[in-house]
C-alpha cells in the first residue's frame, strides 16, 4: 500500500470505526469519481458531513499541499463534524489553533448517543476519547486542570446513568486518565470518592501513562498481566509517588485486569 492509499485508509477508518470503511470507501469512490486528491477536494466542498470529515482526515493524512489551509477553514464551521474532524487532524500536528475545540470535544454532545449498533456511544465519543489522547502526547502539563475536570464529569455521568449504559463511559474516563498519566498528574484522583478497585485501576493507569507503556509495549491489557519489565516499573512508581507498600504493588497490579473486566461484566 504506498502513502496515498495508506492515507484514504486511514481517513475513512477515523468516520467509519466500526468495519464498514471497505464499502464506503467504494461508495465515495463512485459518487466523487476516484479516490485521488482531487476528488476528496470536491468532497469537501460540496459532500455530506461524512463525506467533508473523510476529505479533512485523507488531505491532512497525506500532507496536501492545501491541508493546513482547508483544515483551519473547518476549524470554524458549524457543522460539528467537521469541525471535530479538522481539530482533531491538526491535534495531531499539536496546532495550537486546534485547542479550543479539542477542549470543547469534553463538554458538547454529551451524554453520547446509543444505538444497537454502536455500543460504544458512537463517532463524536469516539473522537472524544481521540482528543484525550493528542492532548496527552502535547506534553503540556497546563491541560491537566482540563483533563481532570473532563474525568470528573465523565465520572459523574457514568454514576447517573443507567446500568446498561455504564460501559460507555469506561474507556473514555480511561483515556484521560491515561493522558493525565502521560503529563505526571499523580494527583489527578485526590478528592475524588471511588470504589477501592477502580481506584486501584486508576492508579495503576496512571502510572502506566508516565511510563509511555502503551507506546513502549502496546496493548495494556494484556501486557500489566505478563510483562515482568512493565510489572517492576509500575511497582517502582506505585511506591516513589502513591507510597504504595511493597506487599500491596503486586495485589494493585494483579487486580487490573480484573477490575477492568468487573465492569464490563454485564455486556
């Protein structure tokens, strides 16, 4: 696959997250004539919400000549797509000019939507969890206070929400805690009143984001459980900034796997 193709792939999967991307890639290619530049140029000028937000990602994608120019243009439409789409793209290039509206992804069009076919709150919140993740790689630990009240509301969402919508909100309120990890908020969870385990699973979250674990070693999930590396350097950080003792570092670390599949247990 050379970089185009790489480019439209990637730009439709951001729209098109759960596994239809193959067919709409077939669809915008009849209705727009082609997959090249051009045709996502004409896209952008005149398609569906959609079709506007797969043109910003595959222009930005691909370093278009034009992409830094079209993609402030969005920046100030009121159509939300495309305004999340462009934020989002220039995120990625950390453009200041993205904040506001990044910032704005934690605040707007919550609680998400629910449909049987998009179990976890569909593409805004999708995007949503996106935006926690860019503004972690910033670096700037001035987002923290942004972050934090981003959690707080995702949490007391969650705990007034109906058991079968819970779900919705667990990666979500992951991904910020992962982004305040990544920016060394050790404090983030100070004053908040959790259950013992999930506090525990924060924590251990927490401290794989100052790790740059997810980056390093991939998959959390499976790597807290079998990576002795990970395992020891998330027991020196449960130590040097919670003051978590030697006899509970493993019991915090073994949980998390657990924990995280405890409150997914009703789907």
């Amino acid at each position: 696959m050379n970089a185009w193709s790489d480019s439209v792939d990637r730009a439709f999967r951001a729209v098109y997250y759960g596994g239809d991307s193959e067919r709409e890639i077939d669809a915008f290619a009849k209705r727009w004539h082609g997959l090249e530049p051009e045709a996502f140029t004409r896209a952008l000028e005149s398609g569906t919400p959609e079709e506007k937000a797969i043109a910003l990602f595959a222009l930005s994608y691909s370093n278009h000549p034009n992409a830094q120019v079209m993609l402030y243009a969005a920046l100030e439409s009121v159509e939300p797509m495309e305004q999340w789409a462009s934020a989002l793209c220039l995120g990625e290039r950390k453009d200041e000019r993205a904040l506001p509206v990044l910032l704005s992804c934690f605040e707007e069009l919550l609680p998400p939507r629910m449909h049987p076919l998009e179990r976890e709150g569909g593409l805004y919140h999708s995007w949503r969890m996106r935006a926690a993740s860019l503004l972690g790689e910033w670096g700037r630990k001035d987002l923290v206070p942004a972050l934090r009240q981003a959690f707080d509301t995702a949490w007391k969402l969650e705990q007034a929400d109906t058991i079968d919508r819970k779900h919705v909100w667990h990666d979500y309120q992951d991904e910020l805690i992962y982004a305040l990890g990544r920016l060394e908020a050790f404090g983030a969870l100070v004053g908040f009143s959790l259950p013992i385990l999930r506090l525990q699973f924060w924590i251990v979250l927490l401290a794989c984001g100052s790790l740059q674990a997810q980056s390093r070693y991939g998959d959390l999930l499976t790597q807290v459980q079998i990576n002795e590396t990970l395992r020891e350097e998330i027991a020196q950080v449960l130590e040097q900034r919670f003051g978590v003792s030697a006899e509970k570092q493993t019991a915090y670390i073994d949980s998390y796997a657990q924990t995280f599949f405890d409150r997914r247990a009703w789907v």
